[in-house]
C-alpha cells in the first residue's frame, strides 16, 4: 500500500523523473541507501522504485507507527520503525537483517535524520552514522546509492512553510528526480567503507541535483 499510495501522491505534487546508472541492478536481498532531505524524499523515492518495479522494506522513525492507520499499514507491510535514543534501537537492524534474508530491499537513511537547514536549497548529504555500515557487514548485502533532489522544493523549513508547500505544490508542481546508482559490495570495514558508501549516495545526489540545475550540484 505505501509503495501504491506514494505512486499515487508524488504525481500529484510534483514532476518526478527517474534515472539510472547503466550498470544499476535492484537485485532481491539489497539494501537501497538514500540522502535524506525533506518529510517528502521518502514519498518521492518509493515513488520512484515503484516505477522500477521494486517495494522496499522503508526503515523509518518509529513516530510514524503513531498515525492510527499509517501506523497499522506500516505494520502490516513489514516496515521497520526505527527508535533512535532509546535501548530498542538495535532492534531495527535486527528486522533488516531478517527482512534481507527474505529477499526483500530495504531502504535505509544513513544520515539519521533531516538538516537543520530552513531553505529549500539542495547540499551534499551530511555524514552517514554507522547503521548502514553495521547492516552490511552482517549481511553482506549490495549497496545500491540512490540520490534524490527537488524534495524540499514540496516541503522544508519550518512547520508552517512545510505545510505551505505541500499544500501549494500541486499548483506549483516542482520538479522532482531520483537517480539510482551502481552497487556496492563490502571491500573494507567501518569508517573506510562508511565514506566509500558516503561518496557513492553523493554522487548519485549530485547527479539528480545536475538533472534539476541545482547550483550545488
């Protein structure tokens, strides 16, 4: 449903494209990396997966699991809340773990949360924390870098301006691209491979960005 729901919505607010590297391949059991920048990026890439025939598993804030019926669709779908701070929060590379090993792709945020920025701008993706790290040198999952750019064009800043936008985008209709890159596999350990998988969600950022004539990019 939330791969349906999003297929439906995104169109709605906004003009998404989609490309991706040649040698770009979703295959069962990876894990799919993305920049986080907006409420609204998370929309605009299972949007965008769906269009490539793939559902991912979403690892996202637990907070969403609160909204009476997103929360039960995001139960029943096999989602996995995210509990950052608290002694649960192990738990959640736990169901990605098993999630792979069913052969489902999962979708993680390696910065681990939203910039504090209030513009609508593009920047580079802020520094990834160690859960990304951690989930592949458990699994030895693929990586596939995917980066977004336009989200905050749809929604940024303060609550009031988030609400703005999202209620002024489907008039204002902003340009919206997804671009998905070639895999990763392990070849080193920790902070080393963090920054390899860091440079790759980058560039597929600034690749997205380029498509939309971001300045940052």
């Amino acid at each position: 449903m939330l791969s349906r729901l999003a297929d439906l919505l995104v169109p709605a607010v906004g003009r998404l494209s989609v490309t991706t590297d040649p040698r770009a391949v979703l295959a069962p059991g990876s894990v799919i990396a993305a920049n986080h920048t907006s409420l609204a990026d998370p929309a605009v890439v299972v949007a965008a997966l769906r269009r490539l025939g793939v559902e991912p598993v979403v690892m996202a804030a637990a907070g969403l699991w609160r909204i009476p019926l997103l929360g039960r669709a995001l139960v029943r779908e096999g989602h996995i809340p995210v509990r950052r701070g608290d002694r649960r929060a192990a738990e959640a590379l736990d169901d990605a773990v098993r999630a792979l090993e069913r052969g489902r792709l999962v979708l993680i945020y390696a910065e681990g949360g939203l910039p504090r920025r209030r513009d609508a701008a593009e920047a580079a993706p802020g520094a990834f924390r160690s859960g990304l790290s951690r989930l592949v040198q458990r699994t030895g999952a693929a990586v596939v870098p995917v980066g977004q750019a336009g989200a905050r064009r749809v929604a940024s800043g303060s609550l009031a301006k988030q609400l703005t936008g999202v209620l002024t985008a489907p008039v204002r209709r902003p340009a919206l691209h997804v671009h998905v890159g070639a895999p990763l596999r392990v070849a080193s350990e920790g902070v080393a491979w963090t920054e390899v998988a860091h440079g790759a969600v980058t560039d597929a950022w600034r690749t997205a960005a380029a498509r939309l004539c971001e300045p940052a990019a």
